[in-house]
C-alpha cells in the first residue's frame, strides 16, 4: 500500500496548492474588495449624521457655562475619528467571523449548501464539492481581512494625519486670530476697565450677548469653541473678533454685569477725575466742559457723541437742572459713575476715537486716604483735572476787603482750598496709579464770574499759573509742576458756560482742559486749541448782566 500512501500524499498536496490557489483568487477577485468597502463605508457613516435634523447622540452637550458648541475640530472631529476606527475594525472582525468563517463556511459550505443561495446540493458529488471548497473560501477570509486591515490601518495613518493637519490650521487659525487682536488693541491702546461704582475692574474679555436669544457669552474670542465664530446655542452664529464684526454685539462688565458701551471694547478709554472739594464746582464744570466739547464739534473736525443712552439721559437732566435753576445739584453717593462720551476725530475707520470718562466724585469722597482709597478708578486716571476754587483758600480769603469778601461769601466757597484739597487726594493718587510722574494735570479755576469782580484781587487772566503766583498760591503751582509731567491753568466761569444766555467762548474754554488732556494720548484735533503748538485761547468775555455766582455743586 506505499503507492497508495503516496498517492495519498500527493493527493493532499494537490489539494492544498489547488486551496491555497482558490484561496487567492477569492481573496484578490472578490474578498478584498467586499471586506474593504464594507468596512469603509461603515467608517463614513460615523462621520454623516444618523437621521438627518434630529439630534444625534454622539454630540454629548457641553457642560460648562458657555452658551457655545465647542468647535468640532476642538472635540467632536477626534470622537468622530475613533468611531470610525472602530466601526472600520468591527466590520472587518464581523464579516470573517461571523459572515464567512461561522455562515459561508461552517454552516453552509461544510454542510454541503451552496455559499451564496445557501441551498442544499441535490446529490452526493455536489455535497462533496462544496465541503472541499470550504478550507479554501476559509483562507480566502483570512487572506481578505489581513490584507483588508492591513490597507486600512494605512487609510487611517493617512486620515490621522489629514485631521492632525486640520486641527493645526485650525489652532494656527485661533493663535492668528488672537495675536491680531491682541496686537490691534495694543497699537490702538484699548485696556477695558469698567466705568461702575464699586466696580471698575479692568477686564480683558467682555461679555457678549447672543442678538438672537440673549446669552451670555464670557468666551467670545478664536478658541476651543470655534475659531472664527461661535454657535450658539440657539443656533445663532457669532464673529469671535472685533475686526469680524463682534463689536456690533451688547457687552457686559464680566465682574458686575452691568451694560457696557459698545465702544469699550474698540477704542481707548480715556479716564479722567474732576478733583476738588466740596462745593467747588465740579459738576457745573463738567457741565460746561459738555456744552464746549458739543461747541467745538461745530466748529472744527472734533466728533462727540454719548457713549450710551444712560450718558445722553444723564446729560440731558443736568441740563434741565441748570436750565431751569441756574446751577446743578450736589454730586451724590460715594462713587461716581462715569460719564462716558466717545471724543475722536474723523469718521470711519480712519477716524481716531477715545472713550472718555469723566469721573465727578463727591468732594467729601477725597478728603482722606480712607475714603479716597475707594475711588479705585483713579489708579486708571490718565490725566486728572483739578477744580480749583481759589475763594476757598486762606489766605485769598484774607486779602479780600469787607465788600468782596461778601460776595466771595455768597459763591459758596469750597470747604477746602485748592492746596489742601490736591494734598488729601494726591498721596493716594500715587499709591492707586504709582505714574502721576507721566500723567498731566490741568488746574480750573472756577467761579471766574465772581473773582472778575473782586477789587481785592488782579483779574484772573493768562497766564493763569502767573495769576496763581500773584494771589499766593504759588505753592499750589510749585508741588503741581514737581508732582505731574505737565500742569497747564484755566479759569472758567461755569456759570456763564451753562444754562440760559450761555456764552459760546466760556464753553469752548470749559472744554480746553479736555482737549488738552486728551491730545496727551495722542487725539489732536485740527481745529482745537489742543492741536495747535501755541495754544489758541477764545479771549474771555465778561458777561454784561450781573453775573449770578458761580454756584455749582450745591
Ligand atoms: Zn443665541
Ligand atoms: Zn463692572
């Protein structure tokens, strides 16, 4: 029996070149290909949605505050990504396990049934046949899932590296977007603090609210939740950057809520206290420097307008109040709310703007470093206008004879005198800024209306620091020169600036000291006297009828 033997033996070589031969084929002309567009559609479909308009289960809701859907390159592009890895690799474990080797193979073929009908084969041979097919159509599935894997493993290095290279230019996108906002603001010099008592914390990012449903969105820049816009959660999108139309949005003060103007976040702020005791005239000043602003607007390229309808609202009434009584109402509270005017020069975007706060604390709020310490703003003051009521000195006070002093008496002079009032606050000053050495100071010596008629005294005219001297306040000229970059001196008549019968050049020459201040940051107006090297003050001109005193900040 040894011919038989190897009969035998050749037979089964015979059988296993002709399986392995099979097996091939198969795999080439057929497997493969069913195995790799299986498991490649079934790694697409991880990245379409299920049911189109519905929401889909894969998309967990984001769990912080933002009412934002992180950006899909952020977290949901790499979910996707690893979904389809495994769907990719779960079809091609179920199609050899369970489709070829456990249906096609064991249960059909080796039970003598057709592979593809699954019918039953009518005689023996037939039986026979499809049985020794089987060890052939078996290795074609090994054959089909190894090479299958082995290309997809491929496509995925290859996809990987695509999404690798997307989240970069994506994150390349963020940093882009940010440097360019961040270098926007830093060469326009816009530092957000926030105008409110009892707040004025800068902050480097505002709230924004959705136009659409009102949300608050705290991280409206190029970030984890999208790089150009963000999308609410009601849908809406919205522009992360200033320069992609953002400013267009309401903001809010991220530490006290509170409405911002819209030009917070696009323009320099400019911060400015009016600095004098009680009763020296600080409201009706500022009342006046209004009026002169508006007035130069007229005349020259100098643009004004109020930084928000609360401004306009609170211009408006201290208006009437001055209107209708000829003086304006004590400054109440502790801390003052910025009035906030948006001061620039030309339109578009060529046009240079400031945000300008004038701060009008209540003069008691400085007159200790306990309560002045409160008035935080001041250590963002970009210059400080200081309110002089030279009536409230001593020493002026002596020099008047019985009659002025009368009538100095009935200007309701500040408690304290100019000297006295700069050195309560001016310790702290330099403690909340620590720059008073880079800032200006402009002095306004108020109630010029009385002090005109005062015999007692020299008439108050340019220079104004010269006059200072001449009445002995030349202290006050002396430590203001010492303490502050620059010092330059006005007297104004609120009075005549403000109310009925207004004077235009006292208007204009209340808001000089402004001007002045504001062209220090770099806004020179052509036009205004702050933009010419001499300056080019209106001459003053005395009212004609009896001048009622000066009587701002009752
Ligand atoms: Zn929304
Ligand atoms: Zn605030």
């Amino acid at each position: 029996m040894i011919g038989g033997g190897v009969d035998l033996a050749f037979l089964a070589k015979v059988f296993g070149w002709i399986t392995v031969a099979i097996g091939v084929l198969v795999c080439l002309g057929y497997g493969l290909w069913r195995f790799l567009a299986t498991a490649l559609r079934a790694a697409a479909s991880a990245f379409t949605p299920r049911t189109p308009g519905s929401p889909d289960p894969r998309i967990a809701p984001h769990p912080g505050n933002e009412p934002a859907q992180p950006a899909y390159w952020a977290h949901q592009m790499w979910m996707d990504a690893v979904a389809a890895a495994q769907a990719a690799a779960r079809t091609v474990r179920y199609l050899l396990v369970r489709h070829w080797l456990g249906e096609i193979v064991r249960r059909r073929l080796l039970n003598g049934r057709g592979g593809s009908s699954g019918a039953r084969a009518g005689n023996g041979l037939g039986r026979l046949v499809l049985r020794l097919v089987a060890p052939a159509t078996a290795l074609a599935a090994l054959l089909s899932a190894l090479l299958a894997a082995a290309l997809l493993l491929l496509v995925a290095v290859a996809f990987g590296a695509q999404l690798l290279l997307a989240g970069g230019v994506a994150l390349a996108g963020v940093a882009g977007g940010r440097g360019a906002e961040r270098l926007w603001k830093l060469v326009r010099g816009i530092r957000m603090k926030c105008p409110y008592p009892g707040c004025y914390r800068p902050f480097p990012l505002a709230v924004h609210l959705c136009p659409k449903c009102g949300a608050a969105h705290r991280e409206l820049r190029p970030g984890r939740f999208g790089a150009l816009r963000h999308v609410c959660r009601c849908g809406h999108a919205l522009p992360t950057t200033a320069l992609a139309g953002r400013r267009k949005l309401a903001l809010r003060c991220p530490h006290c809520d509170k409405e911002l103007p819209a030009a917070v976040g696009t323009t320099r702020v400019v911060h400015l206290p009016l600095i004098g005791g009680t009763s020296a005239g600080k409201t009706m000043l500022m009342a006046a420097m209004l009026e002169g602003l508006r007035s130069w607007s007229h005349e020259s390229a100098l643009t004004v307008e109020f930084a928000s309808v609360a401004d306009r609202r609170e211009a408006n009434t201290l208006a009437r109040q001055l209107e209708t009584s000829g003086w304006a109402l004590k400054t109440q509270g502790g801390q003052p709310r910025a009035l906030m005017l948006l001061v620039g020069r030309g339109r578009g975007p060529l046009g240079r703007r400031r945000l300008l706060y004038l701060y009008d604390p209540m003069g008691e709020s400085l007159r200790d470093a306990a309560t002045t310490r409160l008035q935080q703003y001041l250590a963002h003051a970009d210059g400080v206008v200081l309110v002089a009521d030279v009536l409230a000195a001593l020493g002026v006070r002596r020099a008047l004879h019985e009659g002025d002093g009368r009538l100095a008496e009935q200007a309701r002079p500040a408690d304290l005198g100019p000297v006295d009032t700069y050195a309560a606050f001016t310790g702290e000053l330099q403690g909340l800024s620590g720059r008073r050495g880079r800032l200006g100071v402009a002095v306004v010596v108020t109630k010029r209306d009385v002090l005109d008629r005062l015999d007692s005294l020299p008439r108050p005219k340019d220079p104004v620091g010269a006059w200072l001297e001449k009445i002995g306040l030349g202290e006050l000229v002396r430590i203001l020169g010492h303490d502050f970059a620059a010092s330059r001196y006005w007297a104004v008549s609120a009075h005549a600036a403000t109310g009925a019968g207004a004077l235009v050049p006292e208007q204009r020459r209340a808001a000089e000291p402004v001007l002045w201040l504001l062209s220090r940051t770099g806004l020179r107006v052509d036009g205004t006297p702050a933009a010419a090297r001499e300056p080019r003050l209106p001459r003053p001109r005395r009212r004609s009828d009896t001048a009622a005193p000066d009587r701002s900040s009752l």
